[in-house]
C-alpha cells in the first residue's frame, strides 16, 4: 500500500504572514480613477465629434440645395464656391434685419409719443409743452426728446399759449434761429413790438416769443428776455435713412 501523502502546510514567510499572490498583486483597486484615455471616453467623443460632422453634412446639404432653387447653376459649383456666396447673401440679409429691427423701434416710439401729448402734422410730429421754460431749459427740453425747437417763419396763427418761437437776439446785430443758426430774414411784430429798449447781451438775450391773443393779420411776434418762463414747441422729422 502506498504511503499517504502527508498534508501540505501554507506557504508563510519567516514572520508568519502569509506571502502576497503574484495574481493580484498588479490588480487595479476599483476605487482608482480610470486613466484619460479610457475606451467609454474614446467612444463618446468619438460619437459627439461623428454628430458634429453629421450637422455640417446636413447643413451643407441645405445651404447647397437653396443656393440650386436660386440658380440651378451652382449645381456645378465646388462648395467653398457655394459657402461663400451663400455668406454674402447671408450678410446682406443681417443688414436687412438690423434694419427692420431699427425701423419697429421707430414705429415703437412714434407711437407712444402720440400717446402722450404729440399730434402728427404734415409729415412730422409736435408737442407743445405745457410746462413753463425759459430759452435754454425749452432747447434742452426738445433735445431730452430727440426733437428740435420748432421755429415759425410766417404769420400763422395759433391758439396755444405764448410761446418761444426759436429765436435769440444777443447783440444789437441779427435775430439767429436757434435750430439752424440762420438769421431771422422777416417778422410778423405784433403792435407796439418790438418794445425793448435795452441792448441785449451774451448775458442777457433777448428772445422772439408768439403771443396768443393778437388781430389780423395775426402778427403776433414778441420780444422778450429769454428768461421769461414760456411753453416750448418741438418738432420731429421722419429720419432720411427710413426716407431712402
């Protein structure tokens, strides 16, 4: 009969611990992080920048088949030819729009400006101020508004309260429209005006006002000191560029 064998004692090391197993000793822990160049990484990206090319495909595709129903001629054109031609149309219609965005605001503001105390009158829009001002606040008030002091070169007749035409004397030389600079060419004094005596100065203008109340033939021009307090009338021009 053969002898049995006997059992086999674990393997230890001289200190009693037991030696490490070569098969688990270069095992990752799971707790590490995953190194950058990982497949799941490799294929996601791979994916978003496969979709990425997709996109451009399909746009490609759209933009060379708008520029075809334009003029079937591109069909033989490379797509850098295509491309750029496409970015002039496309930088056209920008300017378009900018434009059209410009315009509604316009349209915007014209109309709450009818709202609230303007009236629209051959082509331009004015508002008569109901505060009292004198020269310089009523300039800065038509200015706050982005409109101009409107000045009255006839003998037109209103029934608002007197008001500042415009128009400024500082030297014993010419009256001076304060819109344009432009001198005052003919005058509509109401009776008895002009009436005063004092030489006017840079200090102390004088200024051209339009009385309320006068007869005919409705020559009703004033002078007065430009610190007099006076309702304002602005004006608003259409802009040239919406008039082009």
């Amino acid at each position: 009969m053969a002898p049995k064998k006997a059992p086999e004692e674990d393997a230890k090391n001289p200190d009693g611990s037991k030696p490490e197993d070569d098969k688990g000793k270069n095992k990752p822990d799971d707790d590490k992080e995953k190194p950058d160049d990982a497949k799941p990484d490799d294929k996601g990206e791979s994916l978003n920048e496969w979709n990425r090319t997709a996109d451009l495909r399909y746009a490609m595709y759209l933009v060379k088949r708008f520029m075809i129903s334009r003029d079937p001629s591109y069909e033989k054109k490379s797509d850098v030819e295509i491309i750029s031609e496409a970015d002039k149309i496309a930088q056209g219609l920008a300017l378009v729009a900018t434009k059209l965005n410009e315009l509604e605001e316009e349209i915007a503001e014209i109309q709450y400006k009818l709202n609230h105390d303007w009236m629209a009158h051959k082509n331009a829009l004015y508002t008569f101020n109901k505060g009292g001002r004198n020269l310089k606040e009523a300039i800065d008030f038509c200015k706050s508004e982005k409109a101009t002091m409107e000045f009255v070169q006839s003998n037109v007749h209103t029934s608002f309260n007197t008001y500042w035409l415009g128009a400024y004397k500082y030297s014993s030389k010419n009256w001076i429209w304060t819109a344009d600079n432009t001198t005052v060419k003919t005058f509509y004094w109401a009776t008895g005006k002009p009436s005063m005596t004092e030489t006017p100065t840079t200090a102390k203008p004088h200024c051209l006002t339009h009385r309320k109340y006068c007869g005919p033939p409705n020559n009703c021009w004033m002078d007065e000191p430009c610190s007099e307090k006076r309702r304002v009338c602005c004006k608003i021009k259409p802009l040239k560029r919406w008039m082009d």
